[in-house]
C-alpha cells in the first residue's frame, strides 16, 4: 500500500514552471546552462557524459540568466583535462533537446530510460572548452574523498595494466566500464556473461567475503580471542567497507540491491538471528523504489532481483535434489552445482533478456562455470586487496595490480574465445509483456508442492499455460499484403511481408559516422516483434549511410537470399562505412545483383515487383546519387506501391520520359519529402490516394518541404509520416487498404 501510494505521487507530481522540458521548443535549441554535476562524470570509449542538475539557463543572445530546474546529460567526444566529480557547478553551452524514441514496435524506450533517471533533456558539445568548472564548486566531503578513492585507484591501474585489462578492472572496481568499448560489451553479451560487467551482488558478495576474510583472521588472533563480543560482531565493520565500495562505483541499482541484502545478512548472522532470503530481497526492493519508482521499469533493476529470486527460491531444491538422487565426488557436484546457478539464472532472466535486448546467449550455462571462479577468486580479490592499498592508502602496490591485471587479460582471453563460437546458441527474438506472466506461471507449476496440483491436473494447466504462451509466436497469416515503412529517423526502410509469408526489406535506415547500429537496434526489434526470424531478399535504393547501413545486421543475422542494388559505390566521404557493410554481406555469402529496368520483376502468387530505374543501361554516370535510386513498384492484384528511393527531379524527369506507367495508390515519397522531390508533373503521374514521408524528428534538413506538403494538401492526399506517426503500416488484400499507425490519432494530412 505505502509503495503504490509513493508511485501515484511520482507519477502524477506536476511538472515544474521552471522544468527545462517546458523550455525546450521542437528544434534543437542553443543554451547557456549552469548546473551542479549529480554524479561525477561517466567515462566512455570515446568521451564523456555529464550528468547535471540545471539551476539557471539563458539562450545565447540573452543578458541575464533565468531560473531552471530539470536533470541534463551532457555528451562529449573528447575527454577533459581535469575530472569532474559530484558536487561541482560547472557553466556550459550546448544545443538542448528532449530525448525521443523510434516509434516502432518492439522499439527501446529511451524516454522511459532517462525519466528512471530523471533525465528531462540531452546535449551535446563538439569540445570541452565549451564547459568550464565554476570557482564556487561545492563538492561535498564524501563526494570528494569518494572521487578521491576512485582517482586514485583509476591511476594506480592504468600505471600497472594495459587495456583492455585496465579497462575491465575498472569496471569491475569503479564501475567505469565504459572504456572497456562496445566490442568487449558485446563479446561479453555473446558469451553469456554481461552481469560480470555489471557491479552487482556477484561483486558485492566477494567483497563482502574479502572484508570478512580480514576481519576473521584479524578475530584469531589471541587478544580479540579473549573478547566474545569480538567473536559476535566481527562482521559488521565489514558493512561500511561495502558501502563504500558501492559508493565509489556510482551506486548502481544491482549494488544497492546487493549492499541492502549483505548488510540485514551480516548484521542478522551478528545477532544470531536466521533471515529469510526472500524477504531480505523484497525490503531491498522496497527500498529502492521509495526513493526512485520509475526504477521498476529499468531493465538492470528486473535483471538483478529475478536473478536473486531465482536462486534463492530454486537452487536450494537442486541442492536437495542432487544430495538425494546423486551420489557423486565433491569435485562433480561443484561443477554440477555452477552449471545449475548458470541454468537457473538463464530461466528466470530469459523473458526479460528477450524483452529488453532481444537476445539470449545459452553459451552462458558453460562460459560461466569458468569465468565466474576466475573472477571471483582471482581478479577481484587481487582486485580488491590493490583497491584498499592504492585507493585508501595511495599505496602503487604494482605487484598486486600485475597480478590483477594478468588474470584480468586471461578472462578477456576467455570471453573472446566463447564470444567466437557463441553464434550456434545465440538467440534472437522478442517476446510480449502479455506473454511473461504465462512463462513464470508454467515454471512456478513445475515447483508446487504436489499436495497442490497432482498428476493430470498439474500437467494439464501446465500445458495449458504453455499453449497460451506459445499463442504469441504463432500469427497465422490472412492471405493479405502487409507494407509496414519504419520510423528509423532520418532515412528509410519499408518491411514487405507477402501473402505466402515470405519477407522483403527496402533500405535499412542508418546513421553518418555512428557506430549505433540501426538495423541492430530499431528494425530488427520489429521483425523479431512480428516473429519474422528470416529475409527472404533485401533491397537497397541506392548507397547512401541512411539506407545501407542498417542493413548490415540483417544480412548477417536474417539470412537474406539476395541483396538486390544498383551497382554504384558510396560517396567518397562514406567509403570506410560502405566497405564495413559489403564485408558484412560477403561474409554471410550473400548474392548481390545489379537491377535495372530490364531486370526481370520478382513474382510471388499476385504479388509482382517491378524495377522501373535505373533505365535499361544502368545509372547514369553524371547524375547525383539520390537520381541512380532503385525505383521499384510493387503491386498486389489491384493495388499499387511505389517506392523511389531518394529520387530528386532530374531521376523523376527521366522516369516520365520512360512513359513508364507510375500510378500508385500508395506513393513513399522521394529524398525524405524534400524541395528537389515530388514535382508537380511527377504527383500528377503516380496519382495516389496515400503518401508517406519517411523522416528525421525535427531534422536539420527542414524536411518534408512545406511546398511538397502543400502539393500534397492540394490533391486531398492522405499524409503518414514517420517522424509524427511513427511506423505506418498499410494492409491490401488485392482490393482495398487499411492504414494503421503506431501513434493513435488523426494522421497528418498535408499539414
């Protein structure tokens, strides 16, 4: 009752007249900020976050500031040259914008994310000089000497190990595992061992035991011998040290959780009072959410406590089990026990794996059984025997940190090695917030007693529970053509899924310079959201990073048959990013063909695609890019999809010249909706009753055109676009269409 009372008020809080959120206008727009640092700052691959608390904001034309509330991430590209910790007022500029989400389904919630955070706005400085640390900085005493311990121990590793050892030793005592990269977070995804990148209660717990360890052997000694109260309470100085280590790691939410259960665990073994488990996991929970709610719907927060309930509720039972089933060595049973945790683990974690990452690695269940024991009784204890020596003594202690790090580069070793044969047991998918109820229930049946459900009853409900469950992957299809154009930001991609089944994608979306894959991350989520696991052919109009770039996951993960394209190369300035996605392709052993009008057109049942540019002699070499676009047309009995790619005006004069038979009822207008697209003469041609705009947020381009927009008003066409709609999908069944968007309400008609 006190915990939904503490949610009602946090979610239905008004929102300040000084909030940031209220200032931000729909562009990104340019302010002058001061702000105190609520956390230090986040160190990554490349760059830093800050994460500030707004006091005052004036825009840049502006004599005086005003006052302003609101949380703000700062992103940099470049590291600064002083560290800024907790507590410091720091002034800067940067263009602010509220964070946003692709509006697919199957789609992160970023903006969930951040509001867990109380994160209003984000920003961006191409250099630091444009953030300058106040003289008044204010950093608090514990802030400070938290900071202090962290640098310190920062120095002494990066002064003993190299990366990627350093990096990782960092992350597992600082938790600036940032550094370590995205390649070494997704190698540790693959093999199934990401939650020893996260502090958590496998770190805490080996803290714990260290400090315990000390404390225990300072406890023998004759004259603590001769106190019983020494004896009794030797475990509690072990709790400040645990929180201090929690502290310096920046507080993570499994942390927390941990230190919450280490600290009732030590302190009821000091009492001599036996915990329940269970109940010690549920006051941590408790607590958490009094103070930040929307930590419920963090997936680090669902993570850590479905870990630990797992095992405190089922690893017992498998220990009761094999004790009484299986007589076997010690040795063996240690083993059998570290596959159980792994197996168990997985079991509970896996709906919310697929749900939030769409992924799930079995690779686990083995890579576990051997990383786990290094880490636990080799890197953290080094680890944490050099933490106290460099960061509570400022002791270099270059032996104890060469050790660490030896055994550190011997785990990464590891971790490459089952990351490399991780594909045959790497899963993909999705999984309905519907259908997780129905999982845990089918488990929760394996476990009752059997006083509860007996014989054909138990097993009934369980495969009725299982039947429901299943429901969700099993869409049968009607026979009706299904063209779904995906919101991927600035750029384009449309998802075919034919009558028969079969799959067809057209571009993939990307971004210039990013190493954020889209196809990873916004359109692979919707397939696998619509239990489409394979591609039958990919499509790309032409090669620019807006189309291609997404499409470089799906030819490794969706097995394509055929990549269909025109046969030009990126622009000179995309060559490095064009050459990445070919390789991606060839190494998959994909087809690639080269179309041109005189291509055959692809026939599935009714559904035929036709390919009406380039013309029959390829693309034309002085042309732009965006006028050698693959046009294709696609229809299925009597409707008509037209999709030009990034057409401009002298591609659509050179199309109406062909006399090629445009009309559409559904037309994907060309270059994102821009001025140099969707000529007067080329909308009279294609005739459609729908348009779709595929576009950027607020984008610098300023697209779609105002002038286009009109055009399109004046003929009474009706306008979807994906930066307000989000996805728009259209379903044909040969005679009518029906539209449907992800945003609900009165779609844009040309306004």
């Amino acid at each position: 009752m006190q915990l939904s009372i503490i949610w009602i008020a946090d979610f239905y809080q008004k929102t300040s007249d000084q909030s940031i959120a209220l200032w931000l206008p729909a562009l990104r727009t340019q302010f002058v900020c001061e702000g105190t640092l609520f956390k230090s700052a986040e160190r990554k691959e490349e760059g830093e976050i800050l994460w500030i608390d707004l006091h005052f904001c004036k825009k840049p034309e502006e004599a005086s500031f005003s006052a302003v509330s609101g949380r703000v991430g700062l992103r940099t590209l470049q590291h600064f040259n002083d560290d800024l910790m907790a507590g410091d007022v720091v002034r800067f500029r940067s263009s602010l914008k509220l964070p946003r989400d692709f509006k697919n389904p199957g789609s992160f919630s970023s903006t969930r994310y951040y509001q867990s955070k109380g994160v209003e706005a984000l920003g961006f400085v191409s250099d630091p000089v444009w953030v300058v640390r106040l003289k008044n900085s204010g950093s608090g005493l514990f802030q400070k000497n938290f900071e202090k311990i962290r640098r310190q121990v920062r120095r002494a590793v990066t002064e003993n190990t190299a990366p990627p050892a350093s990096h990782f030793l960092l992350g597992l005592l600082t938790g600036e595992r940032k550094e370590l990269g995205k390649t070494w977070e997704e190698n540790f995804r693959k093999a199934g061992v990401s939650h020893i990148l996260s502090i958590s209660g496998l770190h805490v717990t080996m803290v714990a035991l260290f400090f315990l360890f000390l404390f225990r052997v300072l406890s023998s000694s004759p004259l603590a011998a001769r106190h019983v109260w020494f004896l009794r309470f030797y475990m509690l100085p072990a709790i400040p040290l645990i929180w201090l280590y929690v502290a310096v790691a920046g507080f993570p939410v499994p942390a927390i959780r941990a230190g919450f259960a280490a600290t009732l665990v030590l302190a009821g073994l000091s009492l001599w009072r036996k915990l329940d488990l269970l109940s010690v996991l549920a006051l941590a929970a408790f607590l958490i959410l009094s103070v930040s709610p929307l930590l419920l719907f963090q997936a680090s927060f669902q993570l850590s406590f479905t870990a630990a309930g797992f095992l405190i509720l089922f690893f017992p039972r498998w220990r009761r089990w094999r004790g009484e089933r299986l007589k076997i060595p010690p040795a063996v049973g240690w083993i059998l026990d570290g596959l159980a945790v792994s197996f168990i683990t997985l079991l509970g974690l896996l709906p919310i794996l697929l749900f939030h990452f769409h992924e799930a690695s079995l690779m686990g269940i083995a890579a576990n059984l051997i990383v786990v024991p290094l880490v636990n009784f080799f890197v953290m204890p080094l680890g944490m025997a050099g933490w106290i020596l460099s960061g509570l003594f400022d002791f270099n202690a270059a032996w104890i940190w060469k050790g660490a790090g030896g055994f550190a580069s011997l785990t990464l070793h590891l971790v490459s090695f089952f990351a490399d044969h991780a594909d045959a047991v790497l899963f993909f998918g999705a999984i309905k917030i519907w259908q997780i109820p129905f999982y845990y229930a089918v488990i929760w049946m394996c476990f009752l007693p059997k006083t509860v459900f007996q014989g054909k009853r138990r097993l009934a409900l369980a495969l009725g529970l299982m039947a429901i469950f299943s429901s969700g992957y099993m869409l049968p299809k009607n026979g009706d053509l299904k063209v779904t154009f995906l919101d991927v930001g600035q750029g384009d991609c449309a998802v075919i899924e034919l009558p028969d089944g079969k799959v067809w994608v057209l571009d993939g979306g990307g971004i210039k310079g990013s190493d954020w894959d889209i196809g990873r991350h916004v359109v692979a989520p919707y397939l696998w959201e619509n239990n489409i696991h394979k591609i039958d052919a990919l499509f790309l109009s032409h090669p620019h990073h807006d189309h291609y770039k997404g499409l470089g996951f799906l030819a490794e993960h969706f097995d394509p048959k055929v990549l269909y394209l025109n046969g030009d190369a990126a622009p000179e300035s995309e060559g490095e990013e064009w050459d990445d996605f070919l390789k991606r392709v060839r190494r998959k052993n994909i087809p690639i063909q080269k179309v041109t009008a005189k291509t055959a057109p692809l026939k599935e049942g009714d559904v035929i695609l036709s390919f009406l540019a380039p013309g029959p002699d390829g693309t034309v070499e002085h042309f732009d890019t965006n006028d050698n676009s693959v046009v294709m047309k696609l229809g299925y009995k009597n409707i008509r999809f037209l999709f030009p790619g990034d057409l401009m005006e002298a591609g659509e004069a050179l199309l109406l010249n062909a006399k090629t038979d445009l009309r559409a009822d559904v037309l994907k207008l060309g270059h994102h909706g821009s001025r140099t697209s969707t000529t007067e003469l080329f909308l009279r041609e294609v005739s459609p009753r729908y348009a779709v705009i595929s576009a950027g947020l607020f984008n610098e381009y300023g697209v779609p055109n105002e002038e286009v927009l009109g055009r399109l008003q004046s003929r009474n066409i009706h306008v979807y676009r994906t930066d307000r709609d989000g996805a728009v999908t259209f379903v044909a069944d040969g005679k009518t269409v029906a539209v449907e968007t992800l945003v609900k309400g009165d779609s844009w008609h040309g306004h």
